[in-house]
C-alpha cells in the first residue's frame, strides 16, 4: 500500500484540492469562488493555500481588474501527481477495508 501525501492529506488541503483537480483548463478559480467551495475563512484559506504553493501543489496569481485586487489559484502539475498519488492510496483504503469486511 502507498502512503499519504502528508500535506494533502489534511481535510481542508484535500478539499482545496480536490476541487482545483476538477476545474477544466485553464483551471485557475477565484479565491472567494474557493473559499465559498471549501468552507473556509479568509485566513484559514489563505494559510492552507500558503503551505499548497510552497510544496509546489498550487500556483497563485495575483492581479488588479479595475483597481480591485484578485487571487486566483490552480493546481500545479507537480499538485495534480500528487493529487492523483494520494487519491489512489484512499482509494487502497477502501478496496481494503471492504475486502476485509465481505471476507
């Protein structure tokens, strides 16, 4: 069996990337579209994408439209391996959980 990707593993980092895994191309989302998505706080949001970009997962850009500041987020090829990784190593869980169970 794999093991966990400590840094997705997290509940609100996996949620964060999970829905960044489900956007199509170009795949960037607006940080309050996120925040409303995942239930987070502005700060807790902030500080989960914080650990995100610096693991390489994510990629953020920031940018002004009509003088109004905008974060947007998406996921990085490194993130979406990793994504992919950790979700095949939940996903040995389950099978195993359930062999054992109808065993």
């Amino acid at each position: 069996m794999g093991a966990p990707d400590d840094i997705i593993h997290q509940q609100l980092r996996l949620k964060i990337m999970a829905t960044l895994n489900a956007l199509p191309a170009p795949g960037y989302i607006e940080f309050p579209r996120l925040r409303a998505i995942v239930l987070a706080t502005d700060g807790n949001l902030g500080a989960h994408l914080n650990i995100l970009e610096g693991a390489g997962y994510i990629v953020i850009e920031k940018d002004f439209v009509k003088k109004k500041p905008r974060t947007r987020v998406k996921i990085s090829r490194a993130g979406k391996l990793a994504f992919d990784q950790h979700i095949v190593y939940l996903r040995e869980i389950v099978d195993t959980a359930q062999t054992k169970s109808t065993a």
